[in-house]
C-alpha cells in the first residue's frame, strides 16, 4: 500500500514512466507534489497565428479595460474656487460699511 508522502516524493524526485502525462498530472493535483526544479516547462498549447493574435488583441482589450476602471475609480479632483464677481461685489459692501 502506497501513502500519500510516498507518492508525493515519488513524484518530487521526478516524472514517473509508468505513468501517462494525464495520470502524472492527475496525481499531481491530488497529492500536491510540485515537478522537481531541474524539471524543464513543456510547452502547454500550440496555436496558430491568427489564435496568438485574436489573443493579443484581447489581452490589449484588458489592460485598457484595467487602467480605465483604474483611472474612474481614482477621486476626481476638486475644482480650486474662483472668484466671483457678484461676490467681489458684495465683499467690497460690506467692508464700505
């Protein structure tokens, strides 16, 4: 019988043969090993060029998407007060009297 850091080490040491990608991966999830550090990334998926580039496009879509959120979330500014001329008027009344 096999426990679960048995397995985990197992799998730590490295790629198991007897296993197929899917079985290794599955047990990966399940156990919770990661892939040794000296493991090199398989590429996951293979796209053509018009996938990269519809892909681009909406990664492009997001961020502009991101940083406009950002920039609406962001307080407004205050308007700095300006003079009135009605009220200038009125200050120099009152201060007449």
């Amino acid at each position: 019988m096999v426990t679960e850091q048995a397995g985990q080490s197992a799998l730590r040491r490295g790629a198991a043969p007897e296993l197929d990608a899917t079985e290794e991966r599955a047990l990966r999830m399940r156990l919770g090993a990661s892939l040794p550090l000296s493991a090199r990334l398989e590429r996951i998926a293979v796209a053509t060029d018009a996938e990269i580039e519809l892909l681009a496009y909406e990664i492009e879509g997001f961020l502009k998407l991101k940083a406009r959120r950002a920039s609406a979330a962001a307080p407004a500014r205050t308007a700095t007060p300006t003079a009135s001329r009605t009220k200038e008027k009125i200050v120099r009344a009152l201060r007449r009297k």
